[in-house]
C-alpha cells in the first residue's frame, strides 16, 4: 500500500483533493470546482486515491461524498518518519565528531 500511496500522491492534482479533504468531506463536483478539469478527470484523479486507500466514498441520502482517510496517511508518514530518524541519528553523529577538538598529530 506504501508504494499505490506514493504514486497516488506523486500528482499535484490528487494531492490538492487530499488538502481539500483534509478540511472535511465532499461530493466530486465540489472538489472539482477549483480545478481547470473536467468532473470526468477528477473522478479519475479520486479513483486513483481510493485504490491506494487514501479515500473512500459515501452514501448520504443522494449526495456521495468522498472522506478523507487519515490512517492510510499515517502509514505513509510512519514509513517516511522511519528513516528520517536513522538520518537524524547519522546527521548528530557526524556533528559530534565535527564539533570535536582536533587533536594535534605533532602531538
């Protein structure tokens, strides 16, 4: 699933329908409205984020509004997260020895 989010989110489309759902659930017609595109290619775009588990979409008496789906995020973030702290642990260890007083070889 890591690697379907990625590539959902690699368009700069599908991640502006992420902000926007971000800020609550809504229909494909509400979130195509910002967009220069057709309801037809935001479908597509939402499509696309539901196969990677990003979002899902509802049943509200006759509206169906697409939600948001925050731990498929977080799955995303945590993978992410992972190896920014193994860089982290390098990045401090590197600044030890930079830091360190260099020691004089005449010595």
């Amino acid at each position: 699933m890591v690697d379907r989010g990625f590539t959902a989110l690699a368009d700069p489309v599908r991640r502006a329908i992420i902000a926007r759902l971000s800020r609550g659930p809504a229909t494909v017609g509400e979130i195509a409205e910002p967009f220069g595109i057709t309801v037809q290619a935001v479908s597509k775009h939402i499509q696309v984020l539901e196969h990677a588990g990003l979002v899902s979409k509802g049943r509200d008496a006759q509206r169906r509004p697409v939600h948001l789906e925050p731990a498929a995020l977080e799955r995303l973030t945590a993978w992410i997260d992972g190896y920014r702290l193994v860089h982290e642990r390098r990045f401090r260890r590197l600044d030890a020895v930079l830091t360190e007083p260099a020691s004089d070889p005449q010595e």
